[in-house]
C-alpha cells in the first residue's frame, strides 16, 4: 500500500539520521500514516469537489465534520480506500441533501441539529481500534466534543438567523454534525 510505504521509507530514513529512537518508530509510524493520508483524502476531496463545483461546500463539510470527529471519534474503516469512499459519499450526501432539503421546512435544521448534539451527549468519545483512550483522554475528548457540537450549533444557527440566504451550508455544517454523530452509534460498534 502506497501510504504505507511512505511512511515505512520515512521512517526509516530518520532512523538511519538518528532523527529518531528505534524504540519510537512505532509512533512516528502510525502518525506519518494519519498525514500521509489526510493530505491524499483532502487532495482528492478537493480535486472532486473542484470538478464538480462543491469547492465551498466541500470545505464547510469536511472542517466540520473534522473538528467533530478528531474529538469524538467514530467508525473507523478497515482501509485508507474505504475511509475515503466512505467520508467522500457522506460529503457527496450532506452537499446534495442540502440542495433538496432547500425546499422544505426549515425546521429540519434545528431538527438534524438536536439529534447531533444528542448523539454525542450520549455516545462521544469513542475509542479507536487502533488507539484506545485511557481515563484522562475520555474526559478531555469528551469536554472537547461537546464543546465543538455545542459551538459549531450556536455557529450555523446564528449564521442562519444572520443570513438566512445561506441556509444551504447551513444544512451542509448540520449534515456533517448528524453524520458523524451517527458514526458513533453502537450500530457502527466493532
């Protein structure tokens, strides 16, 4: 696998500069691969959403749904492929439903809002396979989780009573809240 490979020969040119201790490269691993394959997923997200014209409203669901999940945690998929299909179809999703959603009641805002900030009252944080959080972690992702939802909240609703004709990325933050709240559901649990 590509990214793999990356950070294999990354690290292990900084092992040969003794950048870094052998007993360390573990992490440097695991984190050059978390970089690795943000900057492939934005790059690609981004190159989509350029080709399709969702340049602003790429960028309004992918920071959202970001600042949620860093904190709260959610699925995770078996591979970098399938972590990019499946955030590209939930961003895909959230930008068309947004633009249907335009020509019903509004109060299917507030609605999508209150069962995202439910969800993670109820769920958030939750561990990763791959990394799980002890005692102090919990608490302070769970602090930060709702500290983003509650913020990110009072943002669309406020920007929404502000300027009502930007309802549409309105929805798209909202979305973003809703769907990745959902990935913290035991229905995803592994």
């Amino acid at each position: 696998m590509l990214i793999d490979t990356l950070s294999r020969k990354l690290v292990q040119g900084m092992l040969d500069k003794e950048i870094i201790q052998f007993d360390d490269w573990e992490i440097y691993m695991y984190g050059l691969q978390l970089l690795i394959s943000t900057v492939f997923k934005l790059t690609g997200f981004m190159l989509i959403a350029s080709i399709l014209g969702w340049v602003a409203e790429a960028l309004i669901f992918l920071t959202v749904f970001s600042m949620l999940r860093v904190n709260a945690g959610g699925i995770h998929a078996q591979s970098y492929l399938l972590c990019f299909v499946a955030t590209g179809t939930m961003m895909t999703a959230a930008i068309l439903l947004s633009k249907v959603l335009l020509n019903y009641s509004v109060l299917i805002l507030p609605a999508a809002l209150t069962i995202a900030v439910t969800l993670i009252i109820i769920f958030a944080p939750v561990d990763s396979p791959n990394r799980r959080l002890n005692e102090q972690e919990r608490k302070l992702n769970r602090t930060r989780s709702l500290v983003v939802v509650f913020s990110l909240t009072a943002i669309v609703l406020v920007t929404y009573f502000i300027y009502p004709q930007v309802l549409v990325f309105c929805y798209i933050a909202a979305l973003a809240m809703l769907f990745e709240s959902i990935t913290l559901t035991p229905i995803f649990a592994h």
